[in-house]
C-alpha cells in the first residue's frame, strides 16, 4: 500500500506551498507578456527560477499556476521548433541569413529546458559553421547576440542601445545593420532612426578650439585616442579630449 501511495503521489504531481503558488503565478504572468510580445528569451529567463526549483515539469503538479506556466513553457518550444525549421529552410535558400544565425545563437541559450529542442539547434548550427562562406556572417551574428543579451542586466537597456548603435554605426554590411536597426527600434520605439553619422566616410573634423581642421575617416578607437585616416591615406593618431564638442560626441556612438 505504501508503495501505491506514493507512485499515486508521483503522478499527481507536486503539492505548491501558497508561496510557491504566488512565485508562479507572477512568473508565469511576465513570461506571457514577454512571449506575446515576440521576446522569447525573456520569456525564458522569467520562468527559469521555477523551472531550476522543479516548479515545472512533467511531476510539477496540476494546480492552475502550474497548469498554465507548463502550457506556457509547452508553447515557448513549439515555438521554437517552428523557428528552427523556418530558419533552416532560410539558410538553404541564403534568404535571412542574417536574422536566421541570430535565431539559432539566441535559441540555444533559450532552449536549455528542453534537451531534445536544445540538441536540434546545436546539431544545426555545427552543420552551419562547416559552410566556410558563412563564417563571418556567423561571427556578426555572435556580436549581434552578445549586444542583445546586456539588456538582461541591471541596467543593461541603455547599454544594449549603445551596444547596437556602435554596432549599427561600423557596420559594414546592410543585413547586418537592418538587424540591427530592428532591435533598436524594438527596444526605443518605431520611429527611432540612427544619428546620422557614418564612421568610415572622409568628414572634417576640428579641434576644441574650432581653429584646426582635417578631412578625414576613423580608422579605429584605442583608449583615449582615435586614429584618423587622410584622404592621402596618411594616418594620424589624436587625443579624443582635444576634439570639439560634436566630435567627442559623435565618437561617444562608437566608443566601448
């Protein structure tokens, strides 16, 4: 008899503590606004504290906070079967491929709750990163990720913004900056538009005292200085200090 109560127990599933009812219960609130608003990461990272404390699964009970964050968690990797199988099909036709490496980066931090779902992206992107055309392409993509994933820090929004601006702003390729522009306007609003500055163009630049000038491009940022490039290909290297005011400020778009 013991042996059948407990088996019985088993598949009844977890009894929640009215604590754990209410943790849920947010959790799985905020995961669903996240999710239909399109942000499948934050819906994740919303529901992974209940998920690491057994909250959800297959035993996690039939209460209805349960019942609705497992439908939710069921509905988050339908959706990113679906997304995998749109993105392969992508891939095979060099459409997106942009946006479809960044959904496969992206997913298998999301999917970690899933094994099998988590083992299907992995699997996929091993097969991508032997097409060597889609290298850098890839490595893009991976800065692209690195930028969206500081906006789940304290603070991080403002940072992210600035992570995609300098982004957008060196880009060098439009699928790249298209992405990027994207996000942007996601996380700042629609009518959002990048500061009209374009790094790698001959523009004057003049010092604090407005008395000294140079055509010139930016070739990189090292520390304090930046290294500008004439149109006679002869480099020079400046204290960013030195610099006017909408100088400093256009490379503040560019600066780590």
């Amino acid at each position: 008899m013991p042996a059948m109560m407990r088996e019985a127990l088993r598949q009844a599933g977890r009894i929640l503590s009215p604590a754990q009812e209410n943790s849920l219960r947010t959790a799985t609130a905020l995961a669903k606004t996240a999710f239909e608003a399109g942000d499948l990461y934050r819906t994740f990272i919303n529901l992974q504290p209940s998920i690491k404390a057994g909250l959800l699964g297959p035993n996690a009970g039939f209460s209805e906070a349960s019942t609705q964050a497992t439908e939710l968690l069921s509905n988050l990797s339908q959706k990113g079967l679906a997304n995998l199988e749109s993105l392969q099909f992508q891939l095979d036709s060099n459409e997106n491929q942009m946006q479809s490496l960044f959904t496969l980066l992206l997913g298998q931090r999301i999917y970690q709750y899933d094994e099998a779902l988590l083992n299907k992206y992995r699997n996929t992107l091993k097969e991508v990163e032997k097409n060597t055309e889609l290298i850098s392409t890839i490595e893009q993509a991976r800065e692209i990720e690195k930028a969206f994933l500081v906006q789940y820090a304290r603070g991080g929004k403002s940072k992210t913004v600035h992570a995609f601006t300098r982004l957008a702003l060196l880009s060098r390729t439009n699928a790249k900056r298209e992405l990027i522009l994207q996000e942007l306007r996601r996380l700042k609003g629609s009518d959002f538009e990048l500061p009209n500055f374009e790094p790698f163009a001959i523009r004057t630049w003049k010092d604090e005292s407005g008395n000294f000038s140079i055509s010139a491009k930016v070739v990189s940022i090292s520390g304090s200085n930046v290294i500008l490039e004439t149109e006679g290909n002869e480099q020079i290297t400046v204290p960013i200090i030195r610099l006017g005011k909408e100088e400093r400020e256009l490379l503040k778009l560019i600066q780590p």
